[in-house]
C-alpha cells in the first residue's frame, strides 16, 4: 500500500456572518496517497473550493483534523505560519493561473525557490530542468501576456512543482482553456505526476477531466456522497452516472 501524504479527517466548515450561517463542509474524511491525481466533482456551492481552500491553509476549518504525512496541521492555520506551512508543502495551480504579469517565464517559475532562499546558480539549474519537462525551454524569456492560455498553465504547473511541495492543489486548472488544450495540459499534469511522483488534488466540473485522476470523490452539500476508482476503460461513462445521479438529488 502507498504512503498516505494527506488524512482529512471529519472536517467541516460553516460560514458565519451576522445575518447568515452556512455549513459548506460537513465531517468530510479522505485520505491522499502519494503518486495519487484525487479528482474532486460536485455541483456549484458543494464545498470543492472551501476545501481546497483548507487544505492549502488559506482558510480555516470550524472542526476537524488534517494530517500531513501524519502530523496535524493545526497550528499551521494562522498566520503567519500559514504563510511558511504553504510555501513549504503546498503548490496551487489556479483556474486564471496567476502569473506575475512582469517578470519572465523563468523568473515566474524560479520565484519560490528565490523565496526558499536558494543560491541563484541552483534556482536556474532546477527551472532550466522544470521547464524542459513541460516544453516551455525555447519560451524563458517570454513573458505571460507574450504566451497562449496552454502555455501559460504549463508555467504555472512549473511554478507549483518547482519546489517539490508533498501536495499540490488545482482549482478548475483546464476552467479557461479549450478541448484540446486541456487535453494537452493533462496529459502534462499526469507525466509530471508520474515522473516525480507527485499527490495531486484537482477540483473539476468536468468528467473528461476527471478520468485522469486515480480516484474521484463526489461531493454534494458538503459531504462526500460517492466515490469511484478509475480502471483501464469505460471511466467516462462511469464517472457520467454517478455524476448525473448527484446532480439528481436537487430536482
Ligand atoms: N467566504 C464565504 N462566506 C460565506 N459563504 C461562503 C464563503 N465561501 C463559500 N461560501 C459558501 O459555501 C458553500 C460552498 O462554497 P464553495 O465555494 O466551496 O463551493 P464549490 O463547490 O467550490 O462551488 P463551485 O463549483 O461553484 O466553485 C456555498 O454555499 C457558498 O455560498
Ligand atoms: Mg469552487
């Protein structure tokens, strides 16, 4: 059996306001183990975000506990060792990537290796090395405006594994690209899953992005309802009925 990097365990969260209270995440359990791409589906409002969210230490939880390669990370939801919890174990790829409009492919990729306080020789050796992996070398010195949204991702993903963080969470990553090129930046996703063994969380409305995860966790008002482990065929069809048969539950 592989590792567990990640163990949730009967997490929740409730927004409260002074005129609302709304319980986004109901005693969710999972665990994450190394090598793994976690698909997570769900409707609009079903907890995805809030949880990623979490687990990236950029919100806290109202109850509950998360393990990282068996240690809690309770003391890590305030800053600012929120800040240091998230740049030494947590890559995010954003659905509108995030670049820094200003610097450079490679300055965009190398930053938080810079932040880690790495000598510059080294911050070029490891991004020189990331970049070929992604097939961006020829594009460096470009800058993000300067590439197609695909191209864009790619250095965003770079950006994110640069500092081999033990988890790496994607909201809606292929959210603003077409078919084909989210095709291509998935296939880039499970190639550097593969290659530096990576666990991955993606949050997706889509089941044609779901079937390049290992497993899918289906969620509905804030709780896990179903879950499904990819084989070697018919995953889209199965992903489609259990999707389907949650989108059901509201009508
Ligand atoms: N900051 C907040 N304050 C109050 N309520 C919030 C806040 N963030 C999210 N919520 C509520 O929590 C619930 C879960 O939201 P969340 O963003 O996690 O859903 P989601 O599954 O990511 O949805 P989508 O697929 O639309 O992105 C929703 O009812 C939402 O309105
Ligand atoms: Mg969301």
């Amino acid at each position: 059996m592989a590792n567990k990097v990640l163990e949730v365990r009967n997490l929740s969260k409730v927004y409260k306001g002074t005129e609302f209270k709304v319980p986004a995440l109901d005693r969710v359990s999972f665990e994450l183990y190394t090598g793994e791409l976690l698909a997570i589906m769900g409707t609009s409002g079903s907890g995805k975000s809030t949880l990623l969210n979490i687990l990236g230490a950029l919100d806290e939880p109202s109850s509950g506990k998360v393990f990282l390669n068996g240690k809690e990370t309770k003391d890590f939801f305030e800053e600012p060792k929120a800040t240091l919890y998230r740049r030494d174990n947590i890559g995010f790829i954003f659905q509108s990537f995030n670049l820094l409009k200003d610097l450079t492919v490679e300055e965009n990729v190398g930053l938080p290796l810079i932040l880690k306080g790495l000598a510059k020789k080294e911050v070029e050796q490891r991004v020189d090395e990331m970049l070929s992996l992604v097939g961006l070398a020829k594009w460096k010195s470009h800058r993000p405006i300067q590439l197609s949204g695909g191209q864009q991702q790619r250095v965003a993903i770079s950006r994110a594994l640069i500092t081999s963080p033990p988890i790496v969470l994607a909201d809606e990553l292929t959210g603003n690209l077409d078919f084909n090129t989210t095709k291509d930046i998935l296939n880039v996703l499970v190639n550097m899953k593969k290659r530096l063994d990576k666990s991955i969380i993606i949050v997706t409305h889509d089941p044609n992005v779901a079937t390049y995860s290992d497993r899918v966790l289906f969620f509905h008002n804030g709780k896990i309802v179903d879950e499904y482990e990819c084989q070697s065929k018919n995953n889209l069809q199965n992903i489609l009925k259990k999707f389907q048969k949650i989108m059901e539950i509201d009508q």
